[in-house]
C-alpha cells in the first residue's frame, strides 16, 4: 500500500478530530498475530502486535512460518497456545512507561482463541484506562479493524471512539474453504462428524464466521468449486453494501491462486486488493492451501462519529 494510498484512508473521519497544533492524548494499540494486518500499518508507532506462538511435535516454534509448512507437510503434530498474561502485562508496560495514557487492545474471536482472555487478565493489573476488545472475528477483518484504529487514533479520536471502530469489525465478512478439514478438527474447530463427512463425501465446505465461531456455510463437492463460490460470496457482499468497499484474499500456500482471485475481485474494491498469506497460528488450524476472501466496510462509521459535533 502506498503512502498516497495510507494517508487518503484519513478522509472518512472528522476533520476536527486533529487540529493543527492542538495536544492530544497519546493512546497506544495491541494486537496479536492472528490480525493479518497489512506490513504497512504495523509500523506504527505506539502498537505492539503480540505473537501467538505455534507448537510442532510439542516444540514451541513461533511464528515460523517455514517450521509450519514442514510440521504439516511431514504429518507432525501441529498446534497453537493462547499468548500468557504475562507478554500482554509487557506490551502495556511498554506503551505506558513510553508515554501513553491509555491503551486499546484489540483480538480475535474469543470463541477460537482464549487470546482476548490473557489480554483482559494482563488489563486488570494496571490503573490506567485498556480497553480490550473482542472483534469477533479473525484474520484480515480483524486486520482491516486494527488499522482503522491506527488511523483514527493518528487522527486524534479519543479511546471511546477507537473502541466503538474496532467494534465494527462485526460488520466484516470472511469465508474460506481449505482443501481438508483434518487439521480444523485436530484444533477442535469443527466436529470430528463434519471431518469424516467431508473426506467421505469429496465435500469441500464453504466456512465462514457466525457469532464469532467456524460455521459451515455450503457445500460444494470440489475444491475448484469452492474457490469459485468464495468469489461469488464476496461479489454478493461486496455489491449489497450500502457503501464502498475494500476486499481482501488470503491463503497459506497457495499464492498464485490468491492472486487470480484478487485480480477478479479488484473492479469492486474501492482499494487495491489486499493479498495476505495467513500468519502462523490460523494456518496451523487451516492447513496448506487455504483460500479465503474478506468483505470490509472502507468507512466505518460508529455511532460517535456520526453523533459528535465539532467542538468549538
């Protein structure tokens, strides 16, 4: 993404927010490494992305994404741990002893991950004002959340506001298939019923979020189907909204297919597709191969902002 393209995300907020010269509260953010967030934003001054570490063969690996490829390609063991309240407690020290006065933590879905819990648990140990938010939601919707805030929070909106944005990452939508569903029920992600159907049947479901959690949506009987349905979902999203848009693929060894799609994709994303491949922890659920598409509001538009008044 371009500066051009990064400083035009700005026009969608207020322009009182940020008057030249004004002071303002200086407000870090948090994240984990489920968000998917674009490189461009994570750097950022005033964030921490926290790492959710994966475990291969009951060794603890990281982030690497190269240890995972091999992990799943030879059939070992792959899992993921929750972050400890401890490295959560060490980034809102970090911010607070840097100079901010409060801190907005913002996470995946607590029904796939005990993540927000650690960070809601690291919260309690500080008197300073940590807002920490559930999104719902996981990957790039969380991503596209995550660097809303950091705009907003550049911009000069206040902690009520930022949480109020990160809050509308419930509006985002996300639908993936995965050529198995092995290692989502190895995860616990789905039910070991919905796993052998799947291998039986040659069904390679359509999954998406729902209340924060995997649901299985449809069920297409190939894999080349299922791929051309998750365009389809997301032209349906993407047209039925009633404003601009931005789209977003993500995969996990499957890079040229990601590319197909988000070329097809681009005339209805009011942005340059956003292409990612999965960070380590959703990819160690996911498996190699994993296609998936996002759908996200390009101006979301909380209750405060559409609410508040300059103030004179």
């Amino acid at each position: 993404m371009t500066e051009r393209q990064k400083s035009s995300r700005a026009g969608w907020l207020p322009k009182w927010l940020a008057p030249r010269g004004l002071s303002r509260t200086r407000i870090g953010v948090v994240s984990d490494s489920a968000s998917c967030l674009p490189e461009a934003f994570a750097r950022h001054a005033d964030f921490i992305e926290v790492p959710i570490p994966i475990i291969v063969d009951n060794h603890v690996q990281g982030e690497d994404l190269q240890a995972l490829m091999m992990g799943l390609a030879m059939g070992k063991a792959v899992k993921t741990s929750r972050p400890a309240p401890g490295e959560f407690e060490r980034a809102y020290r970090q911010l607070l002893d840097a100079g901010c006065e409060s801190v907005i933590s913002i996470h995946m879905s607590g029904a796939l991950s005990g993540t927000v819990d650690a960070a809601r648990l690291a919260a309690r140990s500080f008197d300073a004002p940590i807002a920490v938010v559930d999104t719902r939601t996981v990957c790039l919707p969380q991503g596209f959340a995550v660097a809303d805030v950091l705009v907003a929070r550049d911009a000069g909106a206040p902690l009520e506001m930022l949480e109020q944005i990160a809050r509308t990452a419930t509006a985002n939508s996300v639908y993936f298939a995965v050529p198995s569903l092995e290692q989502l029920r190895r995860g616990g992600r789905i039910s070991a019923l919905s796993s052998v159907l799947g291998s039986l049947l040659n069904f390679k479901p359509i999954l998406g979020i729902a209340e924060g959690a995997i649901a299985a949506l449809e069920k297409p009987r190939s894999f080349a189907r299922a791929t051309a349905r998750l365009v389809s979902l997301a032209l349906r999203d993407a047209r039925g909204a009633t404003g601009e848009v931005r789209l977003g693929v993500m995969h996990f060894g499957a890079e040229e297919l990601a590319e197909e799609i988000a070329t097809e994709l681009a005339p209805f994303s009011a942005e340059p597709v956003v292409v990612e491949s999965l960070p380590a922890v959703l990819a160690a659920h996911t498996g190699i191969g994993v296609i998936a598409v996002c759908v996200a509001p390009l101006n979301p538009q909380p209750e405060s902002i559409l609410d508040s008044q300059p103030v004179p």
